[in-house]
C-alpha cells in the first residue's frame, strides 16, 4: 500500500492525495477515512440543523466549527472501531479487503492506539458544550459500540445507524437551547429516517458479497422494491421535518423552506440505477448538498424568530 496510490481503497475520494501522504501516515489517513470526508459531513449536518433550528447558527458560529472537528474525529474513530471489530468479514468483500486492517497494512494494536488519540479529540470538542448536551452526547457511545454487530443481527442496520448519525440533532439542539422541544425530537426522527435512505442507496454497492458473506442490510431486505424503500424513508424525514418546523413556528415559512431539499431527494430516488455501484456511490455522495439545504432550511426558521 505505500507504494502505489492505486491500492487506496476503491471508493476513496481523494486517491491523488492519500498518495502524497508519507507511507507510514496513509494506513492511519485511511482506517480514519480522511480520504473520504462525505462521512464526517453526514454526521455534521444534523448536528448544525439542531444548532440551526434552534437559532444559534449565527450567534454561536463557533459551535459550528467544534461540532464539525467533533465530528471529523468521531466519525474517524467509528470508522477505526468498525474495521477492528469488521476486519475478517471485511477481508471476504471486494471493496473493503484492502483496508489497512484487512489487508494487514496495520496491526489491530496501532488500530487501538490511533482510536484513542481521536477519542481524545472528541473529547477536547465535549468540553466545548454545555451540561445537559454533555449529558445527551455520552448517551450515544453505546450506540456507536454496538452498530459494528448490527448487521450480524438485524436486516436493517441502517436503521441504528440513524440513530448513531442523527444523535448530533439532539446534542446541536440542546447545546443552544437546554431544554426539550419536540421540534427537536422530530428532527431527530427524520434524520434517523434520511440516513436509513441513503444508507440503503450505500449499500447497493455491496449486495452480492454481503449475501455471499452473510452480512444483512436493508437494501437485500429490500430487493427490487430498493427504490419505494428510500422513497418511503425520504418521505417520513420530510414529513417529520416539516411537523418540526411548523411545531416551533406555525408559519407557511417553514415548508416552504424544505422545498429544495425535498427536490433533491426526490431526484435521488427517481435517478437511481439500483444495479449501477458507481451511480449509487454518487447518489450517496450527493446527501453531502441535501445536508447543506436541509441545515439552509434550517437557518431560515431558526432566525426567523
């Protein structure tokens, strides 16, 4: 691995870049996916919508940037823990054998020690927050420790997997605004559903080893009916939205608001090629801008207050 930037895991976005990085450095760049950084952003949005929706975008832009490095280390010491605990399957499916624990380009025990400086990190960002967020942000570390095993278990890992990656709504939310809200709880909802969706367009990628493997998600539950699935779930996240919006402020406003990411959404369902990788990968990709106009959406109520 460290001498040809061609055997950087497939789906790395930043192929040229990992290249450059010193041979020692790449496997540790790689186990965290710095290479891919749509990861951190899926789990940063929800975190800015909670900031957002309850009007702290601007006042509190600072909270944005702890909330987005939080979100870079913790995303990349999930993706450390998975891979330890996934390292064998990993070795049986084509696009994760040459990760640096698959493929032996890393030893478990420098795995460990590379998670523990991110979790170190992570925690420099948790002391950033308030008391209660505090609180609500270790309520997610048995989530995270328990979705490696998800998809030995369930068909639908995807939906832990919302729940892992929308926690930041709530921690975003309670950090401006330490009291509950149900504009915070159906905010929360609908990203649990927003990621089952793009989860689900993920894992098309995957379909023939996992079931080769024995590796369970939505989109083999689903089968041919993989399109109807993420539109249903794209729908209750709208819905769910849409109910949190006019809950905080009963204004046509609010709606109106989720219009383009509604838009975008629907063009994800509607163009997917469920038998295409590649257009799935790119669909996936694309929930890194529905995030962008989802936490628009959410600026513009929050401050209209």
């Amino acid at each position: 691995m460290s001498n040809q930037p061609d055997q950087i895991v497939p789906d790395s976005e930043h192929k040229g870049i990992m290249g450059l990085l010193p041979a020692v450095a790449r496997p540790y760049a790689l186990l965290a996916r710095l290479d891919r950084p749509i990861g951190w952003w899926l789990l940063f949005w929800p975190c800015a919508w909670g900031v957002a929706l309850a009007g702290g975008a601007i006042a509190r832009w600072d909270l944005l940037l702890w909330l987005l490095l939080g979100s870079i280390a913790m995303r990349g010491a999930g993706c450390v823990y998975n891979d330890i605990v996934d390292r064998d399957l990993d070795r049986q499916v084509e696009r994760t054998r040459s990760r640096p624990l698959a493929s032996g380009a890393l030893s478990v025990k420098a795995a460990w020690i590379w998670l523990v400086i991110l979790c170190l990190i992570g925690l420099l960002v948790w002391s950033q927050i308030n008391g209660t967020a505090k609180l609500v942000a270790l309520g997610s570390l048995a989530l995270v420790a328990a979705y490696p095993f998800m998809k030995r278990i369930t068909w639908w890992p995807q939906a832990w997997l919302g729940m892992v990656f929308s926690w930041g709504a709530l921690v975003g939310w309670l950090a401006i605004d330490p009291q509950f809200h149900w504009a915070m709880t159906l905010l929360y909802l609908g990203s649990i559903f927003w990621v089952i969706g793009y989860d689900t367009i993920y894992a098309l990628q995957d379909r023939e080893d996992d079931a080769l493997v024995g590796i369970r998600s939505s989109a083999l539950r689903l089968g041919e009916n993989v399109r109807f699935g993420v539109l249903f779930c794209y729908l209750v996240a709208l819905v769910s939205w849409a109910t949190a919006f006019w809950t905080l402020r009963p204004q046509w406003l609010g709606v109106i608001a989720l219009v383009p990411v509604a838009l975008h959404l629907l063009w994800q369902v509607t163009t997917l090629k469920s038998g295409d990788g590649q257009d799935a990968l790119a669909k996936f990709r694309s929930n890194r801008f529905a995030g962008f106009l989802m936490f628009l959406a959410c600026l513009v109520l929050g401050q209209a207050g």
